[in-house]
C-alpha cells in the first residue's frame, strides 16, 4: 500500500498480540502505522501463553463459586491461586473490587460481555489471517477438559450443561472414549469435556512475529522504545518515549500489564492488576498429546506445539517487580506428571518462563476511548484471554477509529466503567505530567 492512499499516522503502545493485530487492522483501514515496545514484538506476555483459543471461559473470574474456592487453592502448596505476602497490603483495594465484582448481576453482564467477545473471536482471526495468507497459524484441534476424581462427575455434567446453554457443542468423554480421544493422558484421569470447536495456534510467539514481519511488509514500523508518557495536543497526540518524541494523529494503548500507567499519566485511574504466569516448554515432546488439555482440578492447562508441550498455570498476583517463584515450576512439574502418560522431558530440560497478564477485577477488557481525549484509544486489560480476543478486539478498535460503528456493543469495556476513574477532571485541562 502506497504512502499517498494512507489517511493519517497512528501509533501503537504495545508490540504483543493485541498490539500487533490492532496494527495490523489499522493498516487495512488505510492508516499509517507505527508500533512502540520497549521489547521485540511477542517477547512480553505473548511469548508464553497457553497457545489456544479459550472461546469456553465466558464465565468472569470473580464469581461466588470461585469465592468459596479460594481459600483452599491459596493455602494448598500446588494450588492455583498465590498471593505473595509482601506484596498483598498493596494488593487489598484490588481484591476489595474483585470480591464485589462476584455479585450475582455483575457476574451476568460479566458473562454476556465476554461470551461476545468469545463468539466472534475465531472468525476475526480467520479474517486476519486469511488477509495475511497465514491460515497455516491456527489449528481446529479441539480441547479437551478433563477431571481425575470420580467425584468431579457432577461438576463436569453441571459444567457441560451450562456451556450447551450458551451455544457451545461439547461432548462427555470416559473410560475407552477419553482414552481414543487423548491416549498421551494418564490413565488415572477419570472423565472429561471435549470442545470440538476449539482452536489453537502452532507457536503464540513465532505467530506474533509473522504479523509483525507482515506489517512492515506492508509499510509499517515497528520501534524499539519505551512509552513513558502520553500528550493530547490540538491535533492528535505526542508519545514520549525513552528514544525522543512521535507525533500523531491518534494513538492506542495495547501495552498489557503496563497500559494502566499510560492511563494514569491521563487522569484515568485503572484498577488493573498484574497476574503473573508460569509455564513449563518442553522442547522434545511437542507429538505428546492431539489437542490442548486442560485440568478443571489442577487449573493448568498442556498444549502441544511447534516449539514443544507446554504446560501453563497458576494465577499469581504480585505486581511488576517481584522475581519469579522458583517452586511455581515444580509445582507445573507435578501437575504435569500426574496428568501424563509419558511425564519424559519434566526434568531440567524444561524451558521455564513467567509473564504478565493484565487483568480487571470484572474480568473484560477495556476497549475505548479516552473520555476527554477522543485520540487516545485502549485496548488492553485482557486477562487469560489475550491471544483468544486480540483479533477481535483489532478489529473493534480499528473500526472506531475509522469511523465506523463497530461490530459489537462496546460499552460493557468501556474505560469509564471504574469509580473513581477521575476522567472528568482533565477535560478542560491539559495533559499531566
């Protein structure tokens, strides 16, 4: 595409999956685009994530359910949940939001916001990547969820029932069935879920970086440089960076863990807090299991891919700056020999990584404008559904940007929808500093 049919320049803070689409979208609605990271694109929370598209998580996180669970999943040594303790006086108003997130009406429009995010999440990556020519990326391989206890029965009905009502075709699997369908499993797993239309990519990270190279391809650049601030002017917006100064028309925050920060420096004040994530590559066993399996009793979740079996889980909240927690991976390590038939490959050999996912106490993502300073968009804030919402949310984002109406109903992400959020304020005024 020519410089002269481009319409304006555009600049993107964020060179993950959902910086990357939504450049790339920005591209086919005919702006010039610009990308900052202060990393490689895919080198943040991309890099390591689970690797499939999780349509079937339209539940919020904050629920009464996962309320009553949560005691036992932060005291159990191996269990999902961890809350640092030098870091949970910092962690309080957080949880304080996340608790009233749980009630039963929020939990409700939690669930439709991110059951339409979900629905429409396949076919916005088959348009993205059906324009790049790389529908080889995402595979129809299914997944599975499986219970090792008996005892999980009713859950497992419960749960099959609940995704039925919301469109979802899924299958019981036990006994001779479950071992067809998953023969790399343990034989002490006891029954499961099947989600035929499920869908995973070969590599999350060399994914990312196929679009990045199909971006330049098509005339964009891609900076190494850290956003640190960002200036509505008269027309358009000023980043500052840690390698000078861009000047734009309009600018989009998809920088993940670090996007609250932008939006302070704005005068939003953003609950987001940072899940830290662990995951376990192991390198020569990528043929170990057919499709993605997911544990509903050990919360982690093994995927097949290009680069290996990798193995993911844990919800750690504890900020930006903490060093990763050693036992973390032992933890992947059990959880992953217990759940395989063939546990070869768990020892050192294992790549081990961890990453940060942004998330909001209500569990969806903020995809919006800037109350005062219509420039300035936000696409971030995903939690465990970054790669599962990043074309669509591209593609959301895009759209209104381009003056169109988009796709789906965007208020549920709206950026104001926090008390507190102090956007107001900085209507008449300029910028903080």
């Amino acid at each position: 595409m020519s410089e002269a049919v481009y319409r304006d320049r555009v600049a993107v803070a964020g060179a993950g999956v959902v910086g990357m689409t939504t450049a790339l979208a920005l591209q086919r609605q005919g702006f010039a685009v610009t990308v900052l990271d202060s990393r490689a694109p895919g080198e943040g929370a991309s890099y390591g994530n689970a690797g499939f598209l999780a349509t079937e998580l339209i539940d919020p996180l904050s629920t009464p359910t996962t309320l009553r669970l949560a005691p036992r999943l932060w005291l159990d040594p191996h269990g999902a949940l961890a809350l640092p303790l030098r870091y949970l006086p910092r962690l309080v108003p957080w949880l304080a939001r996340f608790i009233a997130a749980a009630r039963p009406a929020r939990v409700t429009q939690g669930r439709r916001a991110l059951a339409a995010l979900n629905g429409a999440a396949v076919d916005a990556w088959r348009r993205c990547l059906a324009d790049l020519d790389a529908e080889d990326e995402l595979v129809p391989s299914g997944y599975l969820l499986v219970w090792e206890s008996s005892e999980g029965r009713q859950a497992a009905k419960a749960q099959m029932a609940h995704v039925r009502h919301w469109g979802y075709e899924v299958e019981w699997l036990e006994g001779k069935a479950l071992r067809d369908r998953e023969p790399g499993l343990s034989g002490e797993v006891s029954h499961g879920l099947f989600f035929p239309g499920g869908h995973q990519v070969r590599d999350p990270y060399a994914l990312v970086r196929r679009l990045a190279e199909a971006f330049r391809a098509r005339g964009g650049e891609i900076r190494q440089a850290n956003v640190v601030r960002l200036e509505p002017r008269d027309r358009g917006v000023r980043l500052h960076t840690d390698q000078g100064e861009l000047d734009v028309a309009q600018a989009v925050v998809a920088a993940g863990a670090w996007s609250h920060r932008l939006a302070a420096g704005l005068g939003l004040s953003i609950p987001l807090e940072t899940e830290r994530g662990y995951h376990l590559t192991l390198p020569e066993r990528g043929q170990a299991l057919r499709q993605p399996v997911g544990s509903a009793e050990r919360r982690c979740v093994m995927t097949p891919m290009a680069c290996g079996l990798r193995v993911v889980g844990f919800t750690e909240l504890g900020g930006l700056s903490l060093s990763p927690v050693k036992r973390r991976y032992m933890s992947l390590r059990r959880h992953a020999g217990a759940l395989l038939h063939d546990a070869a490959g768990l020892d050192d050999s294992a790549e081990e990584w961890m990453g940060f996912r942004p998330t909001l106490p209500d569990s969806l993502p903020v995809i919006d404008a800037h109350p005062a300073y219509p420039a300035v968009h936000f696409a971030f804030g995903h939690q465990h559904l970054g790669l599962t919402q990043a074309a669509i949310t591209a593609e959301l984002v895009a759209a209104r940007m381009a003056g169109e109406v988009p796709s789906l109903d965007l208020a549920p992400y709206r950026v104001t929808r926090f008390p507190g959020h102090r956007g107001e304020a900085h209507k008449a005024g300029r910028c903080p500093a």
